[in-house]
C-alpha cells in the first residue's frame, strides 16, 4: 500500500558517513535438545551502496543465520538475538515493530536463495509470484502488476518473456529459475541485496551467466551486495572484501586481492591451499585436520585452535578480538583484520 | 536405436580411431596397440574396463492402460572408453549430461540399451546371476550423498559387514567384526566406532563409512559418483588424499564422476568431458586442460571461478547463450551445436566423431587428442594471457 518514499527509513542519511547496513556485535543462538548452539557470536560487519561484501564460510559457521537476522526471517524461537544492533541507514531494525520491518523486507532489503525451485511456490504461475511484489507493497492492479512481472522478466534476460509469464516454476530451468528469483528480488529496486549461495544448485556454465547478470544489475541500480558463499572461487570472481567466518565469528576481514594473496588467519590460509587448482596439477592436497565444532561446545580460546598447526596455550585460554593487520614497518592496511593471536606471524611468515 | 549405432559411420574408415567410433569393432590386437600409443605415452597394460558404444535410453511413455512409448530420453547416446589398472579416469560434465548413468551402467544397477561394457575382456553387460555377483565384487560404488547412503538404523559394522551377507567368501563369519574394524582403521576412523549409527557422525566421516563399505570386497575398480561435493572445502582435501592413499596402497582404478573440474584435474589420470550422453573430449589432465580442442571443454573451462582474483582481469571468459538442450530431444549433428559460437551447417549436418582431429594427427602435440568436433583448435583458457 505504501510508496517506497513514505517508508520510514530516512533516505538521504546514506550516502555520506552512514554506511547503506551496518552489523555491530551481533549474536544469534539456538536453543536445541543438546543445549544452547551459538550460531552467531559478535559479528561486526558494514556494506556501502555499490559495494560486494563476500560472506565466506563453511557449513556451520554462521553466515546464513547472520544474513536470516538481518532480513528478519530468523525463526524465533528457537533462535534468538541475546545481544547486537543492525543499523540500515543509521536505524536499529532489530528495535523496529513488526509493521516497520515489514515495509523494509522486500522492499529495501531483499534476498536470493540458493534452491530457486523451493524457494517459488509450485501451483502460482512465476507472473503472479512476480507481480504480487507490485501488488503487496506498491497496490498495482492484476493487469499492472503483470505487465511489470514481463518487464522484469526481461530485464534478467528470459527469452521471450511475454510468452513465459504464465508458466509454472517447473517448466523453467534452474539457471532460468535462479533468474527469476533475481527478478523478484529487483522487483522494488531495493538498496540492499543479500544473496545467500546463489549459484550453488546451478552447473558452471549457467553459474557464469548467473553471476555476470548478477554483477551487472548491481552495477546499474548502485546496490549493495552481500553474497554468501562457500566457493572461494566466485569470490574471487566478484566481491570487492571478504569476511571469513568460522564458528560464528569473522575471522578475518580484507579487500578481495589482499586475501588471495596474503591471507592473515591460519584458517583463511588453510582453506585457499586445500582447494585444487585448475590450471597446475598440483602435489598432495593440504588438509586442514579435524572438523568444525560443534557450536554447543565452541572450543576456549580461539575456536579454531583444536585445528591449528600453530596454536599455543594463548590460544586456547584467550579469544582473539579481530586485530587490524598492518604491515611489517607498521603501514595500516586499508579494511583488513585477522582475529588470531599471531597474524604476524601468519602475514609476514 | 538401430539408427543410433549406424549415425557414427561415415568416418568410420579412419585408421586410428577404430574403436571410439560408434561401429561396433571387434579389435585386433595391432589396432589397440596404436590407440594406446596415442592415448597413453606410458605403458599402461591391457585395459581392466573397455567401454564400447555404450547407449542407455529411458523410454517416455503415453497413456494408463496401454501404455505406447511415444520417445525416449537419450540419456547415454553411444560411449566409449578404456579405463587401466591403477590409474583415475576422471568424468566430467553438467547436470543431466549422463555421468551418473554411466556410473549406474558400469556397476549394472542400469541394463545398457546397446553396447558393451568389457571387465578383463568379458562383456558384463550380458552377465546373469551368480557370473554377475561375481564381477560385482571386483566393481564397487562411492556415492554422492552421505546422508541418505547410509541406513540410519544399522550401525556401522552392520553397513560396512552386510557386503560379506553377500559375499561370504571374502571374510568367514567370526571374522567379520575384526575385518570392518580394520577397514575403519585404513580408512582414517576409530576402530571403536563400530557400534555407532550413521547420525553419530560428520559428512566427511560418513563419507569414509561410505568409502570403507566401497573397499570391504578388495575390488580392482571403484566407481566415485560425486564422493566430495556435499563436503565443505576443508574436509574435501582429507577425503581426496584418502583416496590417493587408498589407490595406492591397493592399485584401485577409479571412475571418478564430478562436475568440480578442478577437484578432476587433482585427482585424474585422464578426463572425458560428456555432453548430452556423448563423450565430446578425452585425454590426459594436461590435454584437456592445459590444450582443449573442443569448443565445449573451452567454454566449460574458462567457466570455472578461479580462486585467484588477479586472474579475473587476465582470463578470456567463453559465456555460453542459453541451457542444455532436452535429451529426448537432442540437436541434430553436433549436439553442442545450439550453443557453439562455431557452429556452421555441417556441424546440423554430421555427427562429430570422437577422433585425433585431422590437423592434429600425427603431429607430437599436446593438442592431439580425442574431440568430438569438426572444427577442433587448441585454445588455452584456463591460464591468465
């Protein structure tokens, strides 16, 4: 019913000082049969308008679950925020009614899933899903909204369109199904978008062409990006700065190139030489040992220590904070963090 | 699917390449040798599994009562290959492609429409009864998902201890429980788990359960479909250099179906790259990755994120228009043709062969290797220019 102007978010606040959403200290826990699961524990993170953040993680290691809170879909209970604030332009979301969110979600902040093919509802046609965007949030009519829904359909390059707007879910492809949750996403041309292992399901070829529009759009309408992945190689394709996070923290925080090249966390700098590369047949693999924790019993100290080659007794009594990484003569380095006791150590060999 | 095994012939005169073309061949023994020398500068022995022509169709039916085939998805359209003792032959490709039909056909959980299936020289896929179960042993499976290939209510010792059920010969009765205990060790596992249940454990842990189950009847081949991708990035690495060691320590040969290209090229001998139930590209790890000829491995290839953000600027990237064509409907001649940037009348025309292209033949050149296409040229995509 409401015209994006009328939102409550203010709009200018941005651009300058502001950043587009800022994640400070967030914490998200389960309560589960086996105990209470930090899922989250003190996430601090910033995307400008323009900007990629990748969001690297493996399975477990809390970075849906920060993006689930940001979006206001965390299932509560048994989830909970004990502690944190998610400030989109400046306001704190997580002190917002119900009403309030709901007029963001959507609408400013949207978000792509992995599995398109669950994520769409089976018995409406892809139109009517697309439309009802329009027809919820900015009270278009039927006719309108479906017309919007070609448009749209267009613009994420789905071969004739116009034809295909009545078709069901199923009888799209999954890169075509992908696209149209891009699609829906875009619909309200939102500030923010969270894509959370958007390429995942789909085969490389279609991953490329996935990706490439995804970049494009962002580029067209200036929108920040947060992409969640577990593929250090996409990563490489398109963020701007990466967080690495390992049991519900960031582990380690720097610009995209800096990350590839020096990594400052033993994590970080296990995960890159334990993938295979494509162009040299390498030796053995390296293999980080071990397993991640199980988040009701997150080890003492730095979580990662049970697995780290180089972990001391430091390690395993004190948590590390994430250090700014500087260089050896003392020279800042711009947007990068490691949250281990030794990152020197780890940075400058 | 008589048409199917005829399609292949008008080339089927060249010399060098009598046993990948779709005729059936029955081979002499000059002939294989001059293969081998083009596929594999090493010696590498008689193959333990020859793939000839092998065709797989599901048919698609119409109507309840009488039920009337009206097409059929052509799933594994006329391919062939040699696997040898010891070595890892890598299988490539994207959803829908084949790979895992292949991976059902060798281990006969699928009956082949057409064409043979060779284990030391005797045709498997014709095999019955207890000269089945026999060969079955010696021809075992890794499975994808570790989560629904384990049965949530047998413990361990029971998974890994049913395949000596149906093969008593391997361990007698008392001496089972010291056996599983043993292949838990190989494998990297607590001897002591034994009695726990699947859910007990982690996906690479499980993936091991599923690994030791694979090498419980000494086999000579284990087919791997997709043993990794469900694992997280740091636990993939333990599992790929278990199963270096495992090959080995027991000379496995192995049939490993993926669709990660870089994981393929760690662990392969030699990749065959499918398209649409064909084999469009085969060879060692450096032909098909440092010297691809055909344009669909190029345009696979360059696909691939590379984890290295300097190579993003530097890379040619081939994006390809539109999806994989319907298999029960494939393009005519080339089926790559509807998305090739190459493509030209011929391409609708005739069916590629999986040959050495003509310029390359002969010639002492990493790029003289199989590829099914008629305008075949090396292009190296995955180095930075």
């Amino acid at each position: 019913m409401t015209l994006i102007d009328e939102s409550p978010a203010p709009q200018g606040a941005g651009d300058s000082g502001t950043p587009l959403l800022e994640v400070r200290d967030l914490h998200v826990e389960f309560h589960t049969r086996d105990g209470v699961a930090k899922a989250v524990n003190g996430v601090n993170y910033t995307v400008n308008a323009g900007e990629t953040l990748a969001v690297l993680g493996e399975s477990g290691s809390g970075k849906s679950v920060t993006a689930q809170a940001i979006m206001g879909i965390l299932d509560m209970p048994p989830g909970r925020i004990p502690k944190g604030e998610i400030l989109f332009r400046g306001q704190d979301m997580l002190k917002m009614s119900g009403e309030e969110r709901r007029k963001i979600r959507g609408a400013r902040i949207a978000m792509i899933f992995q599995d398109a093919l669950s994520s769409l509802n089976p018995v409406y046609s892809v139109g009517f899903q697309l439309g009802e965007m329009f027809r919820v949030h900015r009270g278009l009519s039927k006719k309108d909204a479906r017309a919007k829904a070609v448009e749209l359909m267009d613009r994420v390059k789905i071969p004739a369109a116009a034809q295909r707007v009545d078709d069901y879910p199923h009888q799209f492809s999954g890169g075509m199904r992908q696209r149209i949750m891009i699609a829906m996403a875009l619909a309200l041309e939102p500030d923010l978008i969270i894509a959370d292992e958007p390429t995942t399901a789909l085969d490389v070829t279609v991953q490329a062409q996935v990706m490439d529009l995804l970049a494009e759009l962002q580029r067209e309408y200036n929108m920040g990006l947060i992409l969640i992945t577990h593929d250090l190689g996409v990563v490489a394709d398109v963020a701007d700065k990466i967080a690495v996070m390992y049991a519900g923290r960031i582990v380690e925080t720097a610009p995209v190139h800096e990350l590839y090249k020096r990594p400052a966390h033993p994590y970080t700098k296990g995960l890159l030489e334990s993938i295979p590369r494509l162009d040299r047949k390498g030796q053995e693999l390296y293999a980080i040992k071990g397993l991640p924790p199980n988040l009701t019993r997150i080890p003492t100290g730095c979580a990662f220590n049970p697995r780290c080659p180089q972990a001391t007794d430091l390690c395993r009594t004190e948590v590390p904070a994430l250090f700014p990484v500087t260089e050896q003569d003392g020279a800042e380095l711009a947007g990068r963090g490691s949250a281990c006791h030794y990152w020197k150590e780890t940075l400058h060999g | 699917m008589a048409e199917l095994s005829k399609k292949n012939e008008p080339a089927a005169s060249v010399d060098a390449t009598p046993n990948v073309t779709g005729v059936e061949v029955v081979e002499t023994g000059s002939e294989t040798a001059a293969i081998e020398a083009l596929q594999a500068p090493v010696d590498r022995g008689e193959p333990i599994l020859q793939v000839r022509n092998l065709v797989k169709h599901f048919p698609l039916t119409q109507g309840i009562l009488f039920k009337k085939q009206v097409g059929a998805v052509k799933a594994v359209d006329g391919i062939s290959f040699d696997l040898y003792q010891g070595e890892t032959l890598g299988i490539v490709g994207e959803s829908g492609c084949g790979k895992s039909t292949v991976a059902k056909l060798l281990m006969r959980l699928e009956t082949a429409t057409a064409g043979e299936i060779f284990y030391k020289g005797q045709d498997i896929t014709k095999l019955s009864g207890r000269a089945l179960k026999a060969v079955r042993r010696n021809i075992q499976m890794v499975f994808q998902d570790p989560y629904t290939s384990l049965n949530p209510r047998m413990t361990v010792g029971d998974i890994i201890g049913e395949t000596f059920d149906i093969h008593p010969e391997v361990a007698p009765k008392g001496d089972r429980r010291r056996r599983v205990q043993e292949l838990l060790d190989v494998v990297g596992l607590n001897p002591e788990y034994i009695n726990r249940y699947p859910h007990q454990f982690s996906g690479g842990q499980r993936q091991r359960i599923g690994i030791a189950r694979g090498l419980a009847l000494n086999p000579e081949i284990i087919i791997c479909d997709e043993p990794v991708s469900a694992l997280d990035v740091s636990v993939q690495a333990q599992v790929i250099n278990l199963m270096e060691k495992l090959q080995d320590e027991f000379n496995l040969s192995y049939v490993f179906i993926a669709h990660d290209l870089s994981i393929v090229r760690h662990i392969s001998d030699r990749v065959g790259v499918m398209y649409l139930g064909k084999m469009a590209e085969i060879g060692t790890d450096e032909q098909i990755y440092d010297h691809p000829t055909h344009p669909y491995t190029q345009a696979l290839l360059s696909a691939v994120p590379v984890p290295d953000p300097e190579a993003r600027e530097n890379r040619e990237r081939i994006i390809l228009t539109g999806d994989v064509p319907s298999p029960a409907n494939p393009p005519s001649g080339c089926r790559f043709r509807t998305r090739c940037w190459k493509a030209q009348d011929k391409c609708a025309q005739e069916v590629p062969l999986l040959a050495v292209p003509e310029r390359f033949k002969g010639a002492d050149t990493p790029a003289a290797h199989e590829s099914a296409c008629h305008f075949a040229e090396e292009k190296d995509v995955v180095h930075a220019a």
